[in-house]
C-alpha cells in the first residue's frame, strides 16, 4: 500500500470524519442497548457491539450501491428499526423491581440489527469518501478509517450511557430518534419515493414519514411500558 500520495491521506481524513458525523445515531442505540445491564457487562456490550457493527459496516460498505437500490429493502429496514425502537423505549423502566436484566448477548444482537438497518445510508457516505483515493486503495483505506472510529464509539455510547442515568429523558428522545430514521428511511426506499416526491414536493416528502415514526415508536413504546408495570 502506498501512502506517499496526498490522495490517500485525505480520502482516509474523510472517511473517518464521515464515519463519525454519521455514526452519532448508532451510539445513541448502542448505549441504549445497554443501559439495562450489570455494570461489569456494559462496557463489554459497547465494547463487542460497536466492534462487530464495524466489521459487518465494512461487508455492507463493499456493497453498499447494491444494496441501495433493492426496492422494499428499506421499508424492511424501517419497520426492524420501528421495532427496536419501541422494545427499547418499553424496556426503559427505572424502577428498582424491574424485570431481569437482559443478556449480553442480547443486548449485543440488539446493537447489530440496529446497526445494520441504520448504515445503510451511512456505509454509501463512507464509499463516496473513498473514491478520493486510487482505486486500489479504497478498500484498504475504509478498513482503516473504520477500524479507527471504533474508540470514537466506544467512548460516545459510554458518555451517553452516564447522561442516560442522570437524565432518563435522553431514553425517549433516542428511541424518537430511531422513530425519526425510520420514517426517513421508510420514505426513501427507490420502490415508493418518486411518487411521494411528485405527491408532496422534494422537500416535503420525509417529513410525514418522520413525524408517524416519531409518534409510533414513542406512543406504542409508553403503551407497552405502562402496560408491563401494571401486570
């Protein structure tokens, strides 16, 4: 590998900064994933998700363009993300006869489905940074710049994790958060987004969208708390 070229060196500059402007979301769920666990097993559920969300964000960036224009494989994508969303909002009781801790296993499979839905958009940004770079550089360069964001995620979800204790709020506002990118992710899936543009303008289109998951993840996910401390 040759890193004498300028090139390469501002290629990996942008993939590990898109990465990380990107990567926000995902360690808003990673922290939320965790949050219910022991405290000497959630640091190894942040540690092992964000590591294995990178690895498998390096097989989805390889085929990213692909995968991107599956019709209906987004609308999947966004009911998985609705789902988790509203299973961890309903798991967010801070009462102290909550039910058991989940696993860390679980809590692991969690942090991966979630993350696999949300790169899907991400792992095209990473793509595009890397085409700065010779051709036969760019698959080396996303590994190394992905490799380096894993502290970078580690530490935002341990940071999150600690604001999440103090101010449990921040549990509704990630799970509206994941609402929100469903929704998104909903109304761009290539099988149904031209109509919604021609129907409700290029700028408009989303926003529908966004706000119903929104309201689904947060609404079903308070239901289903409420209903859970009752029985």
């Amino acid at each position: 590998m040759d890193f004498s070229s300028s090139a390469v060196w501002v290629a990996l500059a942008y993939i590990i900064f898109t990465n990380i402007l990107l990567s926000g979301d995902n360690a808003v769920v990673i922290a939320m994933a965790s949050r219910n666990l022991p405290k000497e097993h959630q640091k190894k559920a942040i540690f092992w998700g964000s590591a294995a969300a990178i690895v498998m964000r390096i097989i989805l960036t390889i085929v990213a363009v692909q995968l991107l224009t599956l019709p209906y494989l987004k609308i999947i994508g966004a009911i998985l993300l609705i789902y988790i969303g509203v299973q961890l909002m309903a798991d967010s009781d801070g009462e102290d006869d909550m039910a058991a801790p989940p696993s860390l296993f679980t809590a692991i499979r969690t942090i991966l489905i979630a993350d696999l839905v949300m790169s899907l958009d991400n792992v095209v940004a990473v793509a595009a940074a890397a085409d700065r770079a010779p051709e036969a550089m760019r698959l080396p360069l996303i590994l190394i710049g992905l490799a380096m964001s894993i502290p970078l995620i580690i530490f935002g979800s341990t940071m999150l994790l600690k604001v999440m204790e103090k101010f449990p709020v921040i549990i509704t506002l990630g799970a509206a958060l994941l609402g929100y990118l469903a929704g998104e992710m909903f109304a761009t899936d290539p099988a149904i987004h031209h109509t919604l543009v021609d129907a409700l303008g290029p700028d408009n289109a989303d926003i529908p969208f966004q706000v119903a998951g929104i309201l689904l993840v947060v609404v079903i996910g308070l239901w289903l708390k409420k209903k859970s401390s009752k029985e």
